[in-house]
C-alpha cells in the first residue's frame, strides 16, 4: 500500500500529567531525509524514542518492511537496523575511535583455540568506515574523551554504520557544531541517503530543513500536523503549521535609546581564550558578540560573571570599577547571565519550575527571609505563559521537560530578575520559533523600556543582525572587529570571525 520502510500509526504515549503523543503518525522511506519539526514539547523526542526503543508506546502500531514489530528496549530496535546519533551520551570517552565503533561487536580470530579480539583488524576496519564516509584525518587509536564535538559525532556515526544500520536518527545534531563541523556533518548525511540509508533529522533550524531534507513532518501538541515534500513548501506554512498561526515580525527589534555606559571592560585578560579584551555596553543597548565556536566568546562573559575571574583587567559597572571573584559578586553588582550549557550551569534539574524561576530574585519574593509560594508561584505561572512553557504547572520538575522547554525556564527566570546588565549566551539555540520571536521581543522590550544593558553571544548571523545595535567579533581570544548596526552585513562579520588560513582558503577557493 506504501513504499514505507518504517511507519509508526496511531501512536499514543502518555506521562504522568501529559499526554506526548496523541495519534501521532510518520513514516519513512528508504533512502530519504525526512525531517521532524516543531515547537518545544511537541513530541519528536518522545517519538523517535519510541522508534529506538527508549519508549513503548500506550497504543499505535509500528511496522518494519509492511510487518508489524515491537521494540522492549534499544537493542530489539537496533537489531532492526536502526541507530539513534545522540550528542554525547552514546561514547566511552576512555576508549579508542576505534574500540568505540566496535564496541560489542568487534572483529575476532583464534588465538591458542580462544576467540580474540583482533585489534589489527579492528583498526583497519574502523579506518576504513571512516574513509568511507570521507573522514580522513581521524586517527582510530585516539581516546574518544580527547576529540571535539564534531569527531565524536562523527564516531558515532561510523559506529552505527558498522552496524549496517539502515534508519539513521539525528535528535538535533548540530545543536552544538561549529560551522565547519555542520557542513561535514551534511555531507556525510547527503552520502548516506545516496547509499540508500534513511534519515530522521529533527532541527529547530528551518534553513536546515530546507537544505538537507526531502520530506518534513510537522508536529503539534503531539498531534500529527501533516507531511510536505520539502521542494513544495516554505518557511512561512511549516511555521503556521507548527505553530498553529502565523508569526509577522520573526525579529521585533524596537529602536531604543541608548543611554549611559553600564560595563565597561578594559583590558580583561584570562588567557589563552581571553586577551586583552576592551568593550563596552550601554543602557538600552544589545551588543552582540559574533565569532566561531571556540573564539573566546563564552569565556568572556564568564571572566564578567566571575565563573573565570580575570586574571588582569578591570570591569566598571556605571562607572565604577568593582572586583567580581564569583557569580555571586556579579549578581549582587546586577549582572544576569544565562549560560550556554542550560543543562549543567542554569537550571537545577531536580527542582520545580517554580523553584527555578525564583532562585535568581529570591529578594523579591521573600519578605524577612520567608519565601512566599504564592509568589513564587505568580512568577513561574508567567514565565509559563509568556513563553509558553510547555509544562504540567509551576510544581513540575524542570528533568521532566523537554529539552527547549528547560532552557526557556532558565531565560525566563533572568529576564524576571531584572538586572542591570544581561549576558545572554545562545539564548534561542534549541527554542522553537514562536519562543524565539518571543524572548526576542522581551529582550527589546527590556532594553527600550528598563534600559537594560544587553551582551548577547550567538553562532547565528540572522539573529546577531538582527537584534544588535553594535557587533563585536572574536577570533582567537581576541576583539578583531566592531561594527555598527547599519554598517553590519553577513559578508562582513563572517569575514572578520575567519582566521587567517580560512580567509586565503577562501580567496583561493575564488
Ligand atoms: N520522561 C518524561 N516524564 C514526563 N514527561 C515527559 C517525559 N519525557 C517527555 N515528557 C513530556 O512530553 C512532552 C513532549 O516532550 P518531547 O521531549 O518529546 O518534546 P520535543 O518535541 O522533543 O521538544 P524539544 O524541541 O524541546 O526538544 C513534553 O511535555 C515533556 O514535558
Ligand atoms: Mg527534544
């Protein structure tokens, strides 16, 4: 009836207080990319966990090649050919490329009448799936724990090759790439669908979507939207379709004054990510902070909050050169700063929302040292509906929600703490785009009206442009670059985040 390779129907998956798929249904066919969309908790996770065999479902069915199958656990779903790529998690840091990739399944010969492990064979067959997916300067016998983000991913890839898997899933795989990395990592997808392996891609980035996927499946409160062929759709419908209306102003930046100094960084010195680092941000203004991954810009707004306290250099706040040692010096100064990695430095995940809304303005919530629920409560309730926090209610444990929604719980609970400076590193990496727009707006709104001093770090150029009044650049540790609102383009500012190799690489490359 369908060419389907794999087809999931009917698909309900409840959790206490949440019903994550209603319905829902997907299919795949071979030999395509097929990407899954929508906003935070729509129920791509739970879904292609329950493809992985992370999660059975309530009711629903799934069918392999027309015949209906169950998946108890991963290693029934893995069997069937399919592989899940997960960020980190799949990998022994303490073992080899190579052992990695053959983990439980590595090459053997006899040896005194006892099987063996042939690690002559191993290394040269783990090269050689490497090379097949056009990686070559990997070195097998290196420790997993040692390689950047985009090797291990690439090991992990590999890995699922040599499980000959034949459905390969990708839960937001360039959440954390560099540049450089994203495009490796499409091109290996695109040699993989010419080798007829099919691709689940689930990206918050529409440009992806387009660029990479043949089919999209759109998902709403874990309710199946629809399926369009890529080539025959656009940003706007996938948008009204996973969000149910359609969003005008995707950046509503509103002009604002701009008013005194608020930070002034003089010569910050942390080495060997920070050096010499000179800037200032004034009241009402968004500065954003472009470079590659690993230009020092993170590193920079923790030498301000004092997760890295500077080695030399002096921070001013409104004129005044103050001592941050630790984060919560920088706080009593005014500072608010929402971390990159939400996972591990902004939010407590084993407590409420409630409780992790307030913890940055407990002052304002408790009156002689007494917090009030009610409150607490107030807050974490409009936090919910400002960004439409997809969540059982303000008592619900923040490592129960999905993974935007976390990270919208610890945006929310600065922008509620009303500093006086706010450093913001990848504030919508993961976010839907509804969310986005959303916390855009705030951003602006907070800027113009509060003359809130804003520091925003982001990889994405649309958003740097357009929601900064002035861009400054990084590349190695350093400041090489300022541009003003009507000077910046993309040209521009891509060319000043380059080294100097990539540059004449590039010219050459003309
Ligand atoms: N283990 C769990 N326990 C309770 N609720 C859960 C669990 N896993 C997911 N949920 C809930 O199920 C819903 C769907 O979550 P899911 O992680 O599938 O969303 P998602 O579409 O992947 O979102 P995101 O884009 O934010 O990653 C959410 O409301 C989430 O809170
Ligand atoms: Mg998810």
């Amino acid at each position: 009836m369908t060419d389907a390779l794999l087809e999931l129907r009917g698909i309900d998956k409840r959790f206490p207080g949440v019903r994550a798929l209603k319905d829902a249904q997907f299919d795949v066919r071979p030999g395509e990319v097929h990407a899954l969309i929508g906003e935070n908790g729509a129920g791509k996770s739970t879904l292609i966990k329950i493809v992985s065999g992370v999660y059975q479902p309530d009711s629903g069915e799934i069918m392999l090649d027309g015949a209906q199958v169950e998946f108890g656990n991963p290693r029934e779903s893995h069997s069937a050919g399919i592989a899940t790529i997960y960020q980190e998690l799949g990998l022994y840091p303490e073992l080899s490329v190579a052992e990695n990739i053959f983990m439980g399944h590595a090459p053997t010969r006899k040896r005194l009448g006892f099987n063996t492990i042939d690690w002559e064979a191993m290394e040269a067959e783990a090269e050689a799936l490497l090379a097949e997916l056009n990686i070559h300067n990997l070195d097998v016998g290196a420790m997993v724990g040692t390689l950047n983000v985009g090797n291990r991913q690439r090991v992990e890839i590999a890995k699922a090759l040599s499980l000959d898997a034949r459905i390969l899933i990708m839960d937001e795989p360039t959440a954390a790439l560099t540049e450089s990395d994203v495009e490796q990592l499409f091109s290996i997808v695109r040699l993989l669908r010419e080798r007829g392996v099919s691709i689940i891609y689930i990206s918050h980035r529409l440009n992806e979507v387009f660029e990479l996927a043949d089919r999209v499946t759109v998902l709403r409160d874990g309710e199946y939207i629809g399926t369009k062929n890529v080539a025959e759709t656009d940003e706007a419908e996938l948008i009204s379709m996973m969000v149910g209306r359609t969003i005008k102003n995707l950046f509503p930046k509103q002009a604002a004054h701009i008013g005194e100094v608020v930070l002034e960084a003089r010569k910050l010195n942390r080495p060997p990510l920070t050096r010499d680092i000179s800037f200032s941000v004034r009241a009402g203004e968004i500065v954003g902070l472009a470079g590659l991954v690993g230009s020092g810009r993170s590193e920079t707004a923790q030498v301000i909050f004092g997760v890295l306290p500077a080695e030399s250099g002096e921070i001013r706040l409104n004129g005044q050169a103050v001592r941050i040692t630790r984060p919560s010096e920088a706080v009593d100064y005014g500072i608010g700063y929402v971390p990159e990695d939400r996972g591990h430095q902004g939010l407590i995940r084993e407590m409420t929302i409630r409780e992790n809304t307030s913890m940055a303005v407990l002052e304002s919530v408790s009156s002689r040292s007494f917090i009030s629920r009610a409150k607490e409560r107030a807050l974490a309730n409009g936090a919910i509906r400002q960004l439409s926090i997809r969540a059982t209610g303000p008592d619900q444990i923040a490592n129960k929600l999905s993974g935007g929604n976390q990270q919208k719980v610890v945006v929310s609970k600065w922008l509620a703490s009303s500093p006086k400076l706010l450093i913001m590193d990848e504030p919508t990496r993961g976010i839907d785009v509804g969310a986005k727009a959303e916390i855009h707006r705030l951003m602006s709104r907070l800027a113009a009206q509060d003359g809130l001093a804003i520091l925003m770090i982001s990889s994405e150029l649309p958003e740097i442009l357009a929601m900064s009044d002035r861009i400054l650049v990084m590349r190695e540790g350093r400041l090489v670059g300022e541009f003003t609102r009507e000077e910046a383009t993309q040209e521009n500012i891509a060319h000043a985040m380059m080294s100097e190799e990539a540059r004449q690489a590039a010219g050459a490359a003309l």
